[in-house]
C-alpha cells in the first residue's frame, strides 16, 4: 500500500477552499467569458453556512456579490460588517427576478427543505448554483434538477 505524500493529502478546510474556488471559476469557463472579469454571486441565505460561504467566496479576487437574500432581515447586520454595499432582499423570487441578468451564479444555504425549489429556480433563470446538502429530498427532485441541469449546460 502506497503512503500518500503530505503534499498530497487534503484536509477539509482546503477541501472547501478548493471547491469553492473552482464553483466560482466554472461559470466563466462555461460561458467562455472573459476570465478578467468577475463571477456574479447572488446568495440566498446569510447566517451560520451561509455565512461562511459568502465569506469564503468574497475572498477570491474576481468574486462579486451582486445580492443577497434572507428571510430574516435582522441577519444582515453580521455580513454587512464584513461585506458592505450588497443589495438586501427578504424574498428570493424577487432577488433573481430583479439580478438573474446580472448574475452568473447563486449559493443556495437555507433549509434542507428549500435546496430545490431553490435551485431550480436559480437553473431556470440560467444561473449556475452552488447548493448545501442534501441538494434534495427525493429521487424525483433529484433527477429533474440533472436532467435540467444537463439539458442547459449549468453546474
């Protein structure tokens, strides 16, 4: 049995970073843009993960919240102290009828419940989606987010 180099091994912190690196790289890649410009993030959900995948994608040099949105109004104090000057929306619906042209992708971290009507909104409007598990409930959800997913060419 062959021992993994230490440089090979990754821990889950770099995991995530990788993952979320690479989830904001995709879109460009995908639409052929220009690899200058910045990745249009929308965000649903700005607490607990939420929070953390806002900030962990803010990070990156060519990432641009263009909104978020949570139910909880009182929620954006926290990420407004990191991340100032995003467009505030209570409602999702509203978020991406307003911002879906502006956008490239969104992050869906709200309730379990919620992951798929979610995301299939975001999919619907064109937009690539980065989703918490479970992404769904059943089968059925499952496969008519892939089935959509590959029909229009999204992540």
């Amino acid at each position: 049995m062959a021992i993994p180099h230490p440089a090979m091994t990754l821990s889950r912190r770099n995991f995530l970073r990788t993952a979320a690196l690479a989830t904001l790289a995709f879109p460009a890649v995908v639409r052929a843009r220009n690899l200058n410009s910045q990745i249009q993030i929308a965000a649903v959900g700005v607490d607990g993960k939420g929070y953390s995948d806002i900030d962990e994608c803010a990070s990156h040099a060519k990432a641009r919240f263009v909104g978020l949105c949570d139910i909880d109004t009182e929620r954006f104090a926290k990420i407004d102290k990191r991340h100032p000057g995003i467009t505030h929306y209570a409602d999702w619906r509203e978020m991406l009828d307003k911002e879906a042209k502006n956008l490239d992708t969104a992050n869906v971290s709200v309730p379990d419940h919620m992951h798929a009507p979610m995301a299939m909104s975001a999919m619907l409007e064109g937009l690539h989606v980065y989703c918490q598990k479970p992404l769904t409930h059943d089968v059925y959800e499952a496969r008519a987010l892939t089935k959509y997913a590959k029909k229009r060419g999204l992540a």
